[in-house]
C-alpha cells in the first residue's frame, strides 16, 4: 500500500518529468539538494511546507499541483 509521501513523490516527478527538467536542474531552480529531491520523488522524506512551496515555485505551479489525489490516497496510510 503507497502512502501520502510515495503519492507525493510520484506527483512531483510526473510534473517535473512533464516540464522536462532533470532533478539537478529541480534542485537548483528549489535551493535544494539533488539528492533531497530524488528522496522526496521516491517518498523517502516527510516534506515539509517551506519546501514544497521552494519546488512549486521552481516548476512554476500551485502548491495544490503537487499533491496527491484524494483518489489516488484512498487505502493509503
């Protein structure tokens, strides 16, 4: 069973992957570490507001963009 953080990441890369930019060119646009996003994308980390709102800036998109589906939750954690 995916929980909100894997839900979470694979929202982040599929917009990341949409927009065409590498998680090194994601990381530099946030001010955050390569290696943090790639943790993020695959629900290692427990996120926090300050940097959600780093990323969406970064890919130019709402905060809500991010976010997982009420649907896509369902049977999660």
């Amino acid at each position: 069973m995916a929980n909100v953080q894997v839900k979470f990441g694979e929202q982040l890369r599929a917009i990341r992957e949409r927009i065409g930019i590498s998680q090194e060119k994601l990381a530099e646009l946030a001010g955050l570490h390569r290696t943090y996003i790639s943790s993020v994308e695959r629900g290692k980390r427990n996120i926090s507001l300050v940097n959600i709102r780093q990323i969406a800036n970064a890919l130019d998109v709402d905060m809500a963009a991010l976010m997982p589906t009420r649907a896509s939750l369902r049977g999660s954690d």
